[in-house]
C-alpha cells in the first residue's frame, strides 16, 4: 500500500523510539515522540471529519505551541496542504491570502476568530490559542487515523512570499521539497539523535518550522521549545538543563549578547556543521587544546563539552568553540583558567582511560574586536582614478 510520503518519514523516528523526548519546554512536562504523533493522527481524524479532502489547504494563524506542530503533521497526514500565516498579519492581509489560497479550513486564535469568520468564506473555522486549547482540540476524540497516501511529488505546504516586489505569492513546496532539503541539512550539519536543539523561532516561516522541527523529527534530536525569543530563557536553558544543547537556529550571537552581556551565549554551528560554545567576551582570549575523540568513534560536542569539564575540573562557561575532526577534536579554555585545567586534565581517568588532552600547537587564539577603518581626510577614488565628490557637494 502506498505510503504518505513526507509523514512517514518524519515520524519514523517516532515509531521506533516512542518513549525519546521529543520537547522540553519551560515549566512545562516533556513530550515524547510517540506522544507527539499520537496527538498528530488524532488532529488529523478532527480535520478530516471537518471535511478536509486530499489536497485542500488548511490555513494557519496561531501562537506557537506543540499543538501548532501537531496540526502541521496532522494536515499531513490527512492529505492536507499546510498553509501557516504570521501572526502579525492585519484583517486586510489575510482576506487577501485567504481569497487566493481558498483554504478549505481555517485556524485562528480565539482573540481573533469574530475579525476572521467573515474572511474564512466558506472555510470551516475552527480556534486554538498558546495552551492548545480552542475548538479544535475540543473536537478531539480517541480516533485516529490512517495517514492518506500521498506521493513525493504531492504538495504538503504553501509559504507565501514576503511581497517587497509585488502581491505576495504563494510558493508550492512538495512532500519531497521538505524532506530532501531536512535529510540533506540533517547530513550536512551532523544532527543525531544526542543532539538538543534551542527551537526560539516562529513556526510560520520555513526555518522555524521546516528546517528546524523537520531536521529534529527526522534525527531524533530534542527540541527545547520556547513559546518566543527570549535571551534570559535561553541563557537559563543552558545552564540548567541536564543534557547541554548542541544548536541555536536563527539567532545570531549579536542578538543574545545584547540582551544578557553577563551570560553566557549558545552554543552554534559553523559553515562545516561544528558546533561550539562561544563566549560572550569576544574580545578575550583562548588556549586551545586537542582529544583523541572524533566523529569515527562516536564524539559529539555534548559528551566532549561533559567530559571536558569534569577532566579538567572547568565549568563550562570556560569553554569556548568545540570543532569535531574524524579521529582528533578540538576545543577552546579560557586562558585564565589554562594552567589549572592543563594539570588536572594530565590526571589518569578511570572512566575514559584511553582518552588523552594535550595543549595544540597553536594553543592561543585573541579574539579581538574588529576596528572600522578611517577614510577621514581622503576621498574615495573612482574607477577612474578621481576622488568621489562628497555628498552634498558640487561638480
């Protein structure tokens, strides 16, 4: 029997590993990938009793929420095209997505839901607010459903584009455009299932949703799930969760700082998919050193941040940039606290016995904050060999 394409290679892992947290959120229980795609073929038995055929589009504007997500994989697994809308768009906006996209159901938060019934046609509206709770999960029941079969080449979402050229238009994604892109980010930047990831994006844009929650179905990573950006949570996240987060989508280092100077920041991947610590004090110094412990033999940035720490008795806020070799890996310490960590981390170990650190070669590496250069007093040349006028000035 055919299969649905796109769910059921992001709930894969779900399958196999049902009790593996899924989400962690802030005062909140975890939630298990089974539990996750329970609630997802539960949301789809609501859509399709709502009269949801294969193909019609089911249009999105609410807060974010696990629930938020559960509907997208719902929508697919129905048969469904997701279509999410930014939560900031005005009545006018959406009456025009609505009227182009003509959704055969609509979901809104409550708080709007008397502004957008007249603009839903003859969609079926229902509601679903930040906690989950609206008549769409009012409409639940025990049933599921079997996912409706559905080919690579089907459509599964809708993104619209951002209109600075014209009428936004809707860009058509297909159940293989999501998961080949996912797969070959998963690849590229090492995502396993010992990987947390710090989920602070909208889930109506492609990245929050479509990289970030795909890339974690599809891996079996964790999401730490936040409700919205906030430096203060994440900087929490860090510190106290017991497994430390290996990835930050979205947000650059500039962002985090600027909120919280005193903390810490996210760990981050580069261009080549490591991922590191960095410290906030960019313009301090690093010693850096090296472990017998590569991606052949099972490293990630996770384990060596803990083993690290406890070898050489640091904390991890000591600890800069962490980048993952095939059989050596590298790492960064704080040069105030170099020398100690060098002598404890010569110790024997009798937990890793065979692992050994040593300072590299190029064991200093400043940080230093780049200088804008002057051009005061000299004018630019042109092509030419002219100086450029200044503004404001005459030929």
């Amino acid at each position: 029997m055919p299969d649905n394409y796109l769910f059921s290679r992001l709930t894969a892992y779900a399958e196999a590993h049902p009790d593996k947290a899924f989400a962690e959120q802030p005062d909140a229980p975890s939630q298990s990938y089974g539990t996750t795609l329970r609630n997802a073929l539960r949301l789809a038995a609501v859509l399709t009793e709502a009269g949801l055929n294969p193909g019609d589009r089911v249009a999105v504007q609410v807060d974010k929420s696990l629930t938020a997500i559960e509907l997208y994989l719902a929508t697919v697994a129905a048969g469904g095209i997701f279509l999410p809308l930014n939560t900031a768009y005005t009545a006018s906006e959406l009456a025009y997505f609505l009227d182009d996209a003509a959704p055969s159901i609509v979901v809104c938060d409550p708080d709007r839901e008397s502004e957008i019934t007249p603009l839903a046609n003859t969609a079926r509206l229902f509601t679903l607010d930040k906690s989950g709770l609206g008549t769409l999960t009012a409409a639940l029941t025990d049933m599921i459903i079997t996912p409706v079969p559905r080919s690579a080449d089907d459509l599964a979402a809708i993104l619209y584009t951002s209109g600075t050229t014209g009428r936004s238009k809707g860009a058509m994604l297909s159940h293989d455009n999501l998961y080949s892109n996912a797969a070959a980010l998963k690849d590229h930047w090492r995502f396993t299932e010992n990987d947390v990831l710090i989920h602070a994006l909208p889930i109506f844009h492609t990245h929050g949703l479509f990289v970030a929650t795909n890339i974690a179905l599809i891996s079996g990573a964790t999401l730490n799930f936040m409700n919205g950006f906030s430096a203060e949570q994440i900087i929490a996240a860090l510190l106290q969760m017991a497994e430390p987060a290996s990835a930050l989508q979205g947000y650059s280092l500039e962002k985090i700082t600027e909120n919280s100077a005193s903390q810490r920041s996210p760990r981050s991947r580069d261009a080549h998919g490591h991922q590191g610590l960095r410290k906030r004090d960019l313009s301090g110094s690093f010693d850096v050193f090296e472990i017998n412990w590569g991606t052949q033999n099972g490293a990630n940035p996770s384990r060596i941040l803990s083993h690290i720490c406890r070898r050489g008795n640091v904390n991890r806020a000591a600890v800069g940039s962490i980048s993952l070799g095939p059989v050596f890996s590298t790492f960064e310490v704080s040069d105030t606290v170099s020398e100690s960590f060098e002598k404890s981390s010569r110790r024997p170990d009798e937990r890793d016995p065979d692992l050994n650190i040593r300072r590299s070669k190029n064991s200093s590496v400043p940080k230093k904050p780049r200088r804008p250069k002057s051009h005061r007093g000299k004018g630019k040349k042109s092509y030419e060999g002219r100086p450029k006028a200044r503004a404001g000035s005459r030929g």
